[in-house]
C-alpha cells in the first residue's frame, strides 16, 4: 500500500524536477543508476515526477502542488489530523505554505539504500524550501528531527 510524505514549503521559490534527481543521483549509494519519468528538466511547472531506483520493484513519484486552492486543500487536512494535536508554531508555519511536494512511495518495496536516498532527498527539498515533512509518523522540522 503507498504511503504519502508531504513537505509543506514556505517559499515559493521554484525548485526544478532536474535539481531533485541531481539530489537523488548523488544520494544513491545502491548499485546501478536512478532514472525518471519524465526525464527531468528546467520546468519550473512541473508536477509530476517518477524515480525508479535499480532492484526496487515500485517508483517513487514526486508530485508538485503550487495552486493556491490545492495547496490550501492539503493545508486544511494537515491541520486537521489529529485535532489540535499541532503546536502553533508548527501549525502557523503549515498555514504559511506556498507550495508542497508530496512523495508517494510504498515502504514496503523500499530497502535500506532507498530510505536514505529519500532522507537525503526529503532534508534537500525542506531545506531549501523552508519547509516541514508531515507524515503519518509526525511532523519533521528541515533537518528531519521529530516536531510533533
């Protein structure tokens, strides 16, 4: 079953697919090369994203929200789950959202290599988007220590 990590970003500065698979490919320690579907490129609009990791049966796909009103439908969830659960600083800086790249992956394909290409990957994007990594697990400041 896939699972979703999203990472609520407070800027909207733009952050290309081409720069996740570089942060990717210099993650990888697994034998083989990572590819991707689309081949990444400068789009500063993209959406969508997949990674394929060699010996992992699944992709990993990236998905890129920036319109206001899908942004704002996931922000919503985000402060709903569980009720009141959120401290307000964490909670004011997921109203503050911009943009969110959500991760679909299914952690039971994914083996040791690929869960530290997806910290390394998932630190990247929160660092240079200012921004927080929500799962089901919790809620991750840029550094992926635990907030919530």
């Amino acid at each position: 079953m896939s699972q979703f990590h999203n990472i609520f970003c407070r800027s909207d500065a733009p952050l290309t697919a081409s720069q996740i698979a570089e942060s990717a490919d210099e993650s990888w320690y697994g034998d083989g090369d990572p590819s991707f579907t689309p081949p990444p490129g400068d789009d500063l609009a993209w959406r969508r994203l997949e990674m394929r990791l060699p010996g992992i049966r699944r992709p990993i796909i990236f998905l890129r929200d920036a319109g206001s009103a899908e942004t704002r439908f996931y922000v919503d969830a985000a402060l709903e789950e569980p009720p009141g659960a959120l401290p307000p600083e964490v909670a004011d800086q997921i109203r503050a959202t911009r943009q969110i790249i959500g991760i679909e992956l299914w952690p039971e394909t994914l083996d040791d290599d690929a869960w530290e290409l997806l910290d390394i990957v998932q630190a990247f994007i929160a660092r240079t988007l200012d921004g927080l990594l929500v799962t089901e697990d919790g809620v991750y400041d840029a550094g992926l220590q635990p907030l919530v």
